[in-house]
C-alpha cells in the first residue's frame, strides 16, 4: 500500500492522531502528477480558458500567425542548449520583438543575460541602432559574436560584453533606449541591484519576460524562493552570494515585478498577448508555460516620459 493510500485512510478515519500522522505523510509524499492528455490543436486552443491566467486575446483570430522569423537565422537553433526550440523561440520573438517594434525603431538596446545573442540580433533585426549584450558564461559569448558575424550585422552595431550582470551594471555606464530583461528574473534574487542598475542605463522602456510559475493567482506580491544548481547552462551562474553548487533564486509573481519597477520608476504597460499567439498558432510546441499564464512577457515605462 502506498503512503498516499495509508494517508487518505487514516483522513477518512476521523482520529485526530491520525490525521497529524496524514499531513506528516503528505508532507513526504510528491504530488500525483496526472499525465498531460494528448496534444492536438483543439487541446491546446481549450488550454487558456482551463488554465485561466491567461487574458483572452482581444485581436482578431488569425492576426497572430507566427513569422518564423528564427527562420531566417536557423544557427539559433543550434548555439544554445537552452530551449532553442523552432517553434518557441519564433513566438517569443512575436511577444517580445513584433508586438514592440515601436520601441526598437533606432534604440539603443542593453540586453541583460544575452545568452547566444538571439535576442539582441532580434533587436537589431527589428530596427534597434545598436545593442549591448551583457552574458555571464564565455562561451555563449562566442557563440554569439560568431552569430552576429555569420548574419552579416556591422562590428559597429553590437559588443558583448562577458561579465557578471552585476558587476557590470555596477561599474559600467550605460545609456540605452531599451533594456531587455528575458529569461533572467527568476535566476536572481539580487532585485535591488539589477533594478538599480537598469534605473542608471535610464532606458524609455524595459521588456521582461519571466517565469511566474508558483503563486501567479496570489492576490499580493510574492517571490517563491529556491536553489539552482549553476552547473546548468541556462541557470544563475556562482556569484560572491553562493554556497556549494546553488545559488539562491526567486520567481517573482507578475505583483511583484510590477512592484518592483513601480520603485525603480517603471509604469507597468502592457502584458504581450500570448492568448492571440497561441490560438493561432495551434501546432507550436514548447510553449505550455506561456500557454497556461506560467510565463508572462511585460512592457514597463519609465515614468518621467510619461
Ligand atoms: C534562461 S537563460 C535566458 C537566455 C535568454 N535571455 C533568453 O531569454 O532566451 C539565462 C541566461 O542568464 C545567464 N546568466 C546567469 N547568471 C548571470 C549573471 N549573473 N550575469 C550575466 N548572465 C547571467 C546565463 O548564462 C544564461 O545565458
């Protein structure tokens, strides 16, 4: 007989001994996970309503076919480890880059934990003047040099610079249009010094796309903490904060970023329509999180431009 079982007996039994012994058990147990049910493209066009985090998209249906711009640029789909599925990294590039093209036309763009430079060639691509990139790991920093190079983009226009995030925010000026903040939030929990040091690069807008997965629903700011290891690619890398091999991460809620860049002098703007994307993109696969509202990508102001 399983734990579970003896668990759920012992709660319908009534004692309370019983019961205190039942929670101890359901604390040792992991959750039943239920296999996902097939996936088909009726399946995932019911999935936002199931989930019900996820705005329902007020664009009409098929304005939100995919470009497939990583098409165009298929070594993205090669230089990295983490996630550099077809389908997945062509609707980020919509969420992020063609549902924003105001704000890259002629920016100046810092883009904090560049990774193998998908997104700061993406800035480029979409009509950015030039881009910092800001990657911890030496070797994605090759990666995307090369990359950039390989698609013919000027010398002038890109410069990668191979740091802590940190301490380069810490003791380099920047002064840029944009900053984007992609697939970094929740490797962090240094909030104040990131912030920090994207209020100094004074850009006119900042995109961040992050994980929300635990407490979403949470009517009130919160940050659900854990460790990651720094051995894997795509995670936090060891930093003057970390003990053994893990380094102490948050993933902060969707009122808790908007929190946080409310205090750095960031006005919350728009929320991407992943509802619109992922209706009309019925086939596209790795893309669950954003599907199910566990993955958000946001638009923040700077105040003083009003
Ligand atoms: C999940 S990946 C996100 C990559 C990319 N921005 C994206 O959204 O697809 C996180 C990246 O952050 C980098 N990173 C982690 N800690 C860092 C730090 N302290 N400074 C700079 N980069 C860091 C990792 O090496 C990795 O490339």
């Amino acid at each position: 007989m399983s734990l579970r079982t003896l668990s759920s007996r012992a709660l319908r039994s009534g004692s309370r001994r019983l019961r205190v012994a039942a929670d101890r058990i359901d604390a040792m147990t992991p959750p039943i996970v239920m296999a996902p049910p097939a996936r088909t493209p009726a399946a995932r066009t019911a999935q936002p309503a199931a989930a019900g985090n996820l705005p329902v998209s007020d664009v009409a249906p098929g304005s939100r076919q995919s470009s497939d711009f990583f098409d165009q640029y298929p070594r993205f789909y090669e230089t990295s480890g983490t996630s550099p599925y077809r389908a997945r990294l062509n609707l980020r590039y919509e969420a992020i880059f063609a549902e924003h093209r105001d704000v890259f036309a002629g920016a100046r763009v810092l883009d904090i934990a560049s990774h193998d430079g998908r997104w700061s060639l993406a800035a480029l691509a979409t009509g950015a003047r030039e881009v910092i990139g800001i990657e911890a790991r030496p070797d994605l920093v090759e990666n995307s040099e090369a990359n950039l190079a390989h698609y013919g983009y000027e010398p002038s226009s890109y410069r990668f610079i191979a740091g802590d995030v940190f301490e380069v925010l810490d003791k380099q000026p920047f002064d840029v249009d944009v900053v984007l903040c992609l697939g970094f939030l929740y490797h962090t929990l240094r909030y104040n010094e990131l912030l920090g040091g994207i209020r100094r690069a004074a850009p006119r807008h900042v995109l961040i796309d992050t994980v929300c997965r635990r407490g979403t629903g949470a009517p009130f700011p919160c940050v659900n903490v854990h460790a990651e290891r720094f051995q894997r690619e795509g995670n936090a890398v060891a930093d003057k904060y970390s003990f053994g091999e893990r380094v102490l991460v948050g993933q902060p809620n969707v009122r808790a970023v908007r929190t946080m860049m409310d205090a750095y002098g960031f006005d919350f703007e728009r929320r991407s329509d992943w509802a619109g994307l992922i209706r009309d993109n019925p086939y596209a696969d790795h893309v669950d999180d954003y599907a199910k509202g566990l993955r958000v990508t946001l638009r923040f102001a700077d105040r003083r431009e009003g």
